[in-house]
C-alpha cells in the first residue's frame, strides 16, 4: 500500500512538473513576427546598446564645458633633504677664519624635513572653439548610431519576411503532398481491388507501390524542412528553438503585384544607406571645421585655494596652527602660433574627405537606380512564372484526374496515371517555387524602395 502511494504521489509530481514546464503556444502574423523579433532580437539589443553609448559620449563631452574641481592634499617627509650650494662670500665672516671662504661653494639645506599642502584647485573652460564643434559632433553621431540601429532593423525585417514565407509555402505544399498520398493509397487499394478481381496486372500494384513510396520519402523531407524553415523563422526572431509558434497568415492572402518605380518618383531619402551617408557627410565636414578651430586662442579661468605647512618635525605639520592660507585666481590664454603644419596637413586630409562623400552619393544613387530596376525586373519576371506555372499545375491536375478515370473504366494504362501523377507533383513543386521566388521577390523590392518598415 505505502509502494502504491509513493507511486501515485510521483506520477503527480511528474504531471505537475511536466504543466509547469509546458511552453504555450504563440501565433504570430508576419507584421507581428516583424514587431517580436526588433523587440527581442539580440543583435537588436547590441546595436540599441551602442545609441546609449552614443548619447553618453554626448554628456561626456558636454561636461568638458562644466567646472572642474580636484581637491588635492599632499603629505611628504623628505627624508633625504635636498641641498643647494651658497657662495662662500654669503657666508664669510672676516673675524672667523674657519668661516667659509670667497671662491667657494657650501652645501645649504632649505627643505624641512616635513611638508603637507591641502588645496581645491578649480578651472572653467570661458572658450575654446573645439569644444562647441565637438558639441555639434556628438549630436551627429548619436544621430548616426540611431541610423545604423535603422539599418539593422530594415535587415532583419527582411530576413524575418523571407523566413516567414518560406514556413507559409512548406506548409502549403506540405498539405498539398499528404493530399496527393491519400489520393495516391486510394487510388492503389483500388488497383489491388482491381487485381484480386482479375482486371489489373501485378505490375500495375507494383508500380503504385513504388510511386507510392518515392512520395512517402518526399513527405517526410518535406517534414524536416517545414521543421527546419521553422526552426529559421525563430531564429530571426529572436525566439527560442524549443518555443512552439503557429503562423496566422494564410499564402492565399499575401498580395503580390508588379510595380514599377522611377528614379522621377522615388526620393532617395527612403533608403538608409543614403541617409547614413548624409549624416557621414555632416561629421566629416564638422571634423574639417574642428582642425581649423585649432587655429583660435583658448581661455580659461583658473583658481587655486589652500594651506600649507612646513617644519622639520612631524608633529608641527599635525596642527592647525602650523598651516598657512594662500590663494589665487586668474585667467589663462593659449594662442597656437606655429605646429610644424601639423594642422594644415590636417585639414587637406579632412577636405579629401568631404570631397570623397560627395562621390559616394553619386555611387550610391547609380546602386540604389539599378537595385531598384533589378528588383522590379526580378518581380515582374517571377510573376510571369508563377502564372505560367498556375496553368501548368491546373492542366497537371486535370490529366491525372483524367488518367484515373480512363485506368479505373478499364481505357487507360497504370503507366499513364503513374506518369500523370509524376507530372503533377513536379507542376506543384515548380508553382510552389514560383511563389517563393516571387514573395522574396516581393520583399526585395519593398527593401530597394525603403518601404520595408517605417522608419
């Protein structure tokens, strides 16, 4: 009885930590896909990272204009004092003769043997020309990091797009081929009926048996691909491999249309690499204008406050009373005048490149012209397909309907429908792979046109 009981008690536990672990199940549209995976994707994160780091370089160099303030305190036994040498004459004294004499040298000792300082030293920057450029340039880059954070955003929008339609097209095709090996075993119960009755051959059986087993293989390929693509969508997603998803998009409602885009229509601005180079463009003409702000004078405001004390012994520096005050303020003015033209070769490598950005616009434009023509030619030519190869799998599909009936009324061969069924599931893999040419192709031209995400 107590076996039975530690027996019922374990089972339980094992169903209550079997619930406990169970992950639900998450449905996901493509937009929805999109949202989780620029939320939760790791590289996402990295990048999202680097924009606070940005911003924090900002306040950085912000706090370079602010006060700063060190307060110093200095305690030292010199305990070998340093000397210096006295002439002779400083010394000498005409009734001694043991005094030092004119012509000599002698070692003098000023250090005491103990000193300590404690002081508050302040300075403020009043002008320095770099320093309202840099400014400028921080904000600029923090502009820019958010860009690149865009741009990785625009990719991974991409990937996850083609992951998810690629799930949608498996699983159509996926659905299509468990359909055509329940029409395939029908049809040979039938034919081995037909046999037993004395209308079919054996060779006809055997021949739908092997038909019959080439698409069992191809069944259960398909399977781990539609457990492969899966496993992909959830990586571009950012989603563990073990999380179970169901896709809530339907193939049948993916829209697919040709356009066509002209370089009259579209604003190059839409596309981010145009817009990093702008901004690329700005930092390196704010890096030109931060050489020659070298050029200008700097002042700043200096100020010093403290105590110091000296004595040769110890106990002397450990009291207030021992301590004198002094303090000072002032202003400092720097004026570069000469560097070896280390900043004129500066500023001709900078001019360079300013110049050179201004050249990879033009690059880049004559790119983003010919993407966009590659890419609508791409969809307006998969489109082509995909209808050639919809007429091909709707007459693929009426000869073997065809060939069945005229094998089943006793008109027809078993090598004709073996053949038919053959054609036809070659017509379904080439209109399955003709969808899937024309969505990549789809979200290829959403990406040349900068209308992938909003940005």
């Amino acid at each position: 009885m107590k076996k039975r009981i530690t027996l019922i008690v374990a089972a339980l536990t094992l169903l209550g930590s079997t619930g406990a672990h169970a992950q639900e199940v998450q449905q996901f549209s493509l937009q929805q896909s999109i949202d989780y995976a620029l939320q939760n994707r790791a590289s996402l994160q990295a990048d999202r990272n680097n924009e606070k780091s940005a911003k924090a370089r900002v306040g950085e160099i912000r706090a370079m204009g602010l006060p700063q303030i060190d307060a110093i305190v200095d305690v030292g036994d010199n305990f070998i004092q340093q000397q210096s040498f006295l002439p002779g004459e400083f010394l000498n004294d005409p009734d001694d003769p043991n005094s030092p004499q004119p012509g000599t040298f002698v070692p003098i000792t000023f250090t005491p043997a103990y000193t300590s300082n404690a002081t508050i030293t302040g300075s403020q920057l009043l002008f320095d020309g770099s320093y309202l450029i840099g400014l400028k340039a921080a904000k600029t880059y923090t502009e820019l990091s958010r860009k690149t954070t865009i741009q990785s955003e625009i990719e991974v929008a991409d990937q996850v797009s083609k992951a998810y339609y690629g799930v949608l097209v498996n699983r159509e095709r996926m659905e299509l081929l468990n359909q055509n090996l329940v029409r395939l075993d029908t049809l040979l119960k039938q034919t081995r009926i037909m046999f037993d009755n004395g209308v079919a051959e054996q060779l006809d059986v055997d021949r739908l048996r092997v038909s019959f087993n080439n698409l069992k293989v191809e069944q259960q390929k398909a399977e781990r691909l539609m457990l492969l693509s899966e496993n992909l969508l959830k990586f571009q997603m950012g989603l563990p491999q073990k999380q179970t998803i169901v896709l809530t998009d339907k193939l049948s409602d993916v829209e697919v249309e040709t356009a066509t885009t002209t370089s009259e229509n579209f604003n190059y601005s839409n596309r981010i690499e145009y817009s990093l180079l702008e901004t690329q463009q700005s930092l390196a003409q704010l890096d030109l204008r931060n050489i020659r702000s070298g050029y200008l004078p700097k002042l700043y405001l200096n100020a010093r406050y403290g105590y110091n004390a000296a004595s040769n012994s110890f106990s002397d520096i450990t009291t207030t009373s021992s301590y004198l005050e002094y303090g000072y303020v002032g202003a400092q003015l720097r004026i570069p005048i000469f560097d070896g033209l280390r900043k004129h070769y500066q500023i001709q490598q900078s001019k360079v490149t300013v110049e050179n950005t201004k050249y990879g616009f033009e690059t880049l434009r004559q790119s983003i012209d010919l993407e966009l023509k590659q890419a609508s030619t791409e969809l307006t030519n998969s489109l082509d397909v995909l209808k050639a190869q919809q007429e091909n799998l709707a007459l693929a599909q009426d000869i073997a309907r065809v060939a069945k009936i005229k094998f089943q009324e006793g008109v027809g061969s078993n090598l004709e429908v073996i053949t038919a069924e053959t054609d036809l599931r070659q017509a379904q893999t080439n209109y399955y792979a003709a969808v899937y040419d024309a969505l990549i192709a789809k979200v290829n031209l959403e990406k040349a046109k900068g209308t992938l995400i909003s940005k």
